[in-house]
C-alpha cells in the first residue's frame, strides 16, 4: 500500500512550548507518523505560547483570545490548517477560533489590539489535533493497513485528557462522556486496549501549582486502579509529564511503575520505525519491559 495516496494535504504544525523545550522527541515521531500518511507538516519560526488554557484563562480571558488569536493569524499567514500535538493547545487556539469566528464584537476588540503588532485575525482557517487528523482522513482501518510491526501481546489503557473532549460545543473532537477515538486509533496498531471506569478523571496538572498533594494524588489514582496493564496512551505532553512526575513523586514502591505512552510513539513503532530513534530512552518510567512484550510474539 502507498500511504501518501490516500492523503495529501498540508497543515501548519503548532508544536506548543513543552515539546519543543522537554520533549522533542514526540514531534519526531509525529512528523514521521505523518508523513508516511502523506500529511506535510510546515513550520513556522512565529508562534508564541498558544497561552495556556486554564490560567491564562481564568486570569484575563481577553489576553487569552488576543494571544491565541495572534497564533492563529500566524497561521493564516502560511494558508494552512493549524495541527497540534497538545490538548491544551488543541483546546486553546481552537475554541478560541470557533468563539472569534461565532463573535464580530470579541473579534473586533481582539484585532484592536492585534493591529499594533502589524497583524489581524480573519477567521480564514482550522485547528485541529494530529490524531483528530489521521483519524478522519487516513481512519483506524487505514492505519492498521500500515502497520508494520503489530503491538501483539501490549495491553494498554488510554487517557484522551480533558482539553481534547471539553467544551465540547467548542471542540467537536471525540464525545465529551464516552470518547472512542483513541481507543480505536491505539486498537489499530495491534494491541489490546483495556477499558476502565476512570478513564474520564483528569490528570490533576492543571491545579499542580495550587495543591501539589491533590494534583499528584489524581494521577497516583489513575496509575493505582491501572495495575497489570503494560502503559498508559496520552496524547498530551501534560499529561505524560503529569503521569509520570507523578510516580516519581508519589515513590510508592507497593506498586509497580506504570510506563506512559505519547500515541505518536507507539503509532511510529507500529509502522516500522527504529526503536532508538523514538525516544523511549527518555522516558522516566521504563519502557523496555513493556516494548519487549511485542518483541516475544
């Protein structure tokens, strides 16, 4: 099969400040991921932070849409389709397109204060997250087509975090309640994907700065009732670097660790791609015992 047939398309990649800063590692393999579905990620040197959105937010919700919005507007210089590899960025620079597109007086107010930098947001373009992308242009049977090596003999839990589901008037990513879409983009690399009650509990980062002991307990939640599955899939750098400070923190030695997965990664092992060029040697929690798991069937 020739994966570049079945799509070809260009998206400007926001890449978001933790990936560039802690984990580069993750927009390799999403590049890679997505160039052998024939989807072109271009860059762009003029992004800022997309600003964060819970604090930011919550803080000045006017700054908030004017910086997202000047994200966008760099955006609308290239004349493509924004494509993130965070949630949190997901969430910020697409709300706050849908709220400026819906909003001639926010609009109006935002481009105010956007002209004294030379620039002004048209509305002319769409966020979307990568995963969102593959899973509507190339779909689970089109990447399990691709798959090289199968994830045979992984039993993983997936974490599609909160920024990727919520507002969902705004998001239109995945149902708000019962998500589906990672569990099948993960089932279409081979491996067995474990269900769980908790699956909709957040992270706890967004309120690390506020209670430490609460925000490392959420996650410590999610890793304790996780026993016996081989990792836990993420689409988010928050929230993998959530999941495993957490363990790191938390020292509970009653309990195994539990590695954490960012999806690219695994979809990047899936279609062939050399171990060590992934990264998984910088991961805190171990991956090797999980990744042989596939090696031995």
């Amino acid at each position: 099969m020739d994966e570049k047939s079945a799509v070809s398309t260009s998206y400007t990649l926001f890449t978001g400040c933790l990936i560039n800063l802690r984990y580069p590692h993750f927009e390799v393999t999403a590049r890679e991921s997505a160039n052998r579905f024939g989807i072109q990620l271009q860059n762009s040197a003029h992004f800022t932070c997309c600003p964060d959105p819970v604090g930011m937010k919550s803080m000045d919700s006017t700054l908030w849409l004017t910086l997202a919005a000047r994200n966008l507007s760099v955006g609308e210089e290239k004349g493509f389709p924004i494509a993130t590899l965070c949630n949190g960025c997901f969430e910020t620079l697409n709300t706050a397109n849908r709220i400026l597109k819906s909003d001639s007086t926010k609009k109006a107010q935002v481009n105010t204060l956007l002209i004294k930098s030379g620039r002004e947001f048209k509305g002319a373009l769409e966020v979307k997250h990568l995963v969102q992308i593959l899973y509507e242009k190339v779909a689970p049977d089109g990447i399990r087509k691709a798959v090289q090596k199968p994830l045979t003999g992984m039993v993983l839990a997936t974490h599609p975090g909160c920024h990727a589901l919520r507002p969902s008037p705004f998001v239109r990513f995945d149902h708000p309640i019962e998500p589906k879409v990672l569990d099948e983009m993960v089932g279409a690399l081979g491996a067995k994907v474990q269900d769980y009650n908790r699956k909709m509990m957040c992270c706890g980062l967004p309120i690390y700065n506020y209670d430490k002991q609460v925000s490392t307990g959420l996650a410590m939640a999610k890793v304790r009732y996780l026993q016996g599955v081989d990792g836990l899939v993420v689409t988010c750098p928050s929230c993998f670097l959530q999941f495993e400070s957490a363990q790191l923190l938390a020292k509970d030695k009653t309990i195994p660790p539990l590695p954490i997965f960012y999806y690219f990664e695994l979809l990047a092992l899936a279609l062939g791609v050399d171990p060590h060029r992934i990264g998984f040697a910088h991961h805190r929690i171990p991956v090797d015992e999980a990744i042989q798991k596939i090696q031995q069937t």
